[in-house]
C-alpha cells in the first residue's frame, strides 16, 4: 500500500511573553508560501537557569490562545507547559514524530535569530531527523553563518523548492521570503513597562489581557 502525502504542518515553538504580530505575520505568510495546512503554536516552559518569562506559563498560555481563536490556521500545543520539567525541543519534536509515524511530513518554524544559534540547542545534530526547518526572515538577521561548518550544513539541507517539503517527512531546510515584521517581546514589555501604546504590535484581545491582568508593568 502506498501512503498518499498528507498536508504539511508545522510547530512554531516560543516564549511568547507575550505572543505578537512579529510571531504571527511572517508565519501566516511562510503558511501560504509553502502551503501549511497547520500550525501548532507549542509555549515553551523556560529551564530555571535561563532568564524568566515575566507572565506566568499559564497567562503566557492563555494569551497565545487568544491572540489565534479566530484565525483556523493555528492550533496550541501545551504538552511542553503541562510537564513539570522544562523539555527540549528535540524531545518533543520525537514524541510527535512517534504519534505521526515515520511518512508524514512535519515542520518546525523559527526566526532567522533562532537558525543562527541552532548549534546551541540540545541535540541540534538530530533535529532533521524528526521534522524540516523552516525559517522566517527577522529584521536585524541574515541566513548567513560565520561557522563555515554551520554554512556547510545549511547548504547541504536546503531546499529552494517548497513543494518538496510535502513530498519528503523530514530533512530539508527552507528560508522563506516572509515581511519583515520589526517587533520583539523585549521591546514591547519595555513599553507597557513606560506606558508606550502597542496597539499595533499585538492582537486587541491579547493587549485586553495584558491590561486586566496588568502584566508588564514593572
Ligand atoms: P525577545 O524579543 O524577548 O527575544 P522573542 O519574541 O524573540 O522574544 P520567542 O517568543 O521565544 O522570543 O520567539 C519565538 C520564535 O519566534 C523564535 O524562533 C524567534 O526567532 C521568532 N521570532 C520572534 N520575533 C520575530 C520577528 N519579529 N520576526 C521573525 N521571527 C520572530
């Protein structure tokens, strides 16, 4: 019997303290560049060495879920949240690998910050193994590594086909051409810390949250 191609779906991993349109814009055009049927938005649970999202997992959450209810493209994962212990990527992406099987394809998106420092993250090595990469255009960032290992790496899974990432479950790179969208969580904490509106940086229904909860304040 042979297994007919699935539609492509993709994890999109992050602290989202909070969740903004610099997360969603680029995604919601890489969704139509490559055809993504799915993206499931996983809210990360931050180790305790690591600086501390200043929403709590659950407002983090909580935000994520509004700021997407209307939008059919987007789905949330919270098994990373509901575990006590922090998990790495590469152990999620293996348990998702395990519920899909081996044949149907599966993607995880990051920004170009985050592709440049992949040689920093536990078991990167592996990540091709479970699922392609695909890659949003960040302001400030480009898709080029100082390491000449890292570039050789890139270029050897590469991909400038998008059509491919449907047609292979795994293993393949692919830098997309998505807005560059010049917003960071950084940024926008600094400014409801100073009272700065950010209207147009997050969803209305995420900035309604921020206030009643009166997170960011300090
Ligand atoms: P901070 O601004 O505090 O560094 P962040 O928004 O970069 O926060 P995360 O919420 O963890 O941090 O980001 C999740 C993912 O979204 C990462 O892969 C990151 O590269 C990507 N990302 C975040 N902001 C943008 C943006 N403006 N454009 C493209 N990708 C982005």
């Amino acid at each position: 019997m042979t297994c007919k191609p699935q539609g492509l779906q993709a994890l999109f991993g992050g602290t989202f303290d909070p969740i903004h349109y610099g997360h969603l814009r680029p995604v919601e055009a890489l969704a139509k560049q490559v055809g993504l049927q799915r993206v499931i938005l996983l809210p990360n649970h931050v180790p305790p060495h690591r600086p501390q999202p200043q929403a709590s997992p659950m407002q983090r959450l909580e935000m994520v879920q509004l700021a997407v209810q209307n939008n059919p493209l987007f789905t949330v994962d919270t098994r990373e949240l509901q575990k006590s212990t922090p998990s790495y990527t590469l152990e999620t992406l293996s348990e998702l690998r395990e519920e899909l099987g081996s044949t149907q394809p599966l993607a995880f998106i990051i920004g170009q910050d985050s592709l440049l420092s992949i040689n920093t993250w536990y078991g990167w090595e592996q990540l091709l193994e479970k699922c392609h990469l695909l890659v949003c255009a960040r302001p400030g960032y480009s898709t080029h590594f100082s390491n000449p290992q890292m570039q050789l790496w890139l270029s050897q899974h590469q991909t400038d086909n998008p059509r491919q990432l449907s047609l292979q479950a795994k293993g393949l790179i692919f830098i997309a051409d998505t807005p560059l969208v010049n917003i960071s969580a950084t940024e926008i904490r600094q400014k409801l810390s100073s009272g700065d509106s950010c209207n147009d940086l997050i969803p209305h229904a995420v900035l309604e949250y921020i206030q009643a909860h009166h997170l960011y304040q300090e």
